[in-house]
C-alpha cells in the first residue's frame, strides 16, 4: 500500500468537478481517498492504522490510499460544501473506495480489516 497527501492544487482542482481525475482513480488497480479534517479523533485512528500497514507490509503499488485533511485548506468552507453536496455525506472522515477506476463504495469511519477488504481482491 502507498500513501499519497492530496496538495492544496490537488483540492482546487477537485472543485471543479463532480469525481476524483482519472490520473488519482486510476494510478493503481485498488484506489481509496480520505477527506477528513485533521482534529478528528476517527481520523487519528485511521491514519495510525493506515501508517502501521504501510510499514508492516512491503510498498505495494496496486493500493493507493489518498488523504487530505481539508480544515487546513485556505478555502477550507468551498471544499467542505463540494464535499458535503458532491457526495451527500456530512461525517468524518469520508472514504471513497475504487477499483479499475470504478467507484466500489463508501464509508466512514471504518476498522482496518474492513479498509483492506474493500481494496484488495
């Protein structure tokens, strides 16, 4: 598995559309991206969960797990309302699952067992 922070440029662009670009949803077979505010003890955990796993298994590029904490965002209030009315979830932290770059489903806060299993086949 790869972690990869989604930049402040990476958000804007974000907000000029309804989906993720092609280039985050198919830069490897199994793809998740995190939106999340950085205070969120849920995201605390996850982020804890998702560094043991990329320590503890060899770098793996067919898992890439994108993450953005968007409370530090300069137009942290633009982001959160294309969040909120893109993917009709109001929680954190969100995390869209793909495959092939095809959208497999969605969550919240989720143990690390489930995480896994909604990436690798």
């Amino acid at each position: 598995m790869k972690r990869i922070g989604l930049t402040e440029a990476d958000a804007q662009e974000l907000l000029t559309g309804s989906e993720f670009p092609d280039r985050i949803l198919r830069s490897a077979p199994a793809v998740a991206v995190v939106l999340t505010q950085s205070w969120c003890p849920q995201w605390a955990a996850m982020d804890a969960y998702l560094d043991l796993w990329a320590r503890t298994e060899p770098e793996d590029n067919t898992i890439h797990v994108y993450h953005l904490e968007y409370d530090r965002l300069p137009f942290f209030s633009q982001f959160l309302s294309w969040k909120e009315n893109t993917f009709s979830n109001y929680d954190i932290p969100y995390v869209r699952f793909y495959r092939d770059g095809k959208f497999v489903g969605d969550s919240n806060y989720i143990d690390l067992l489930r995480f896994q299993s909604l990436l690798k086949p």
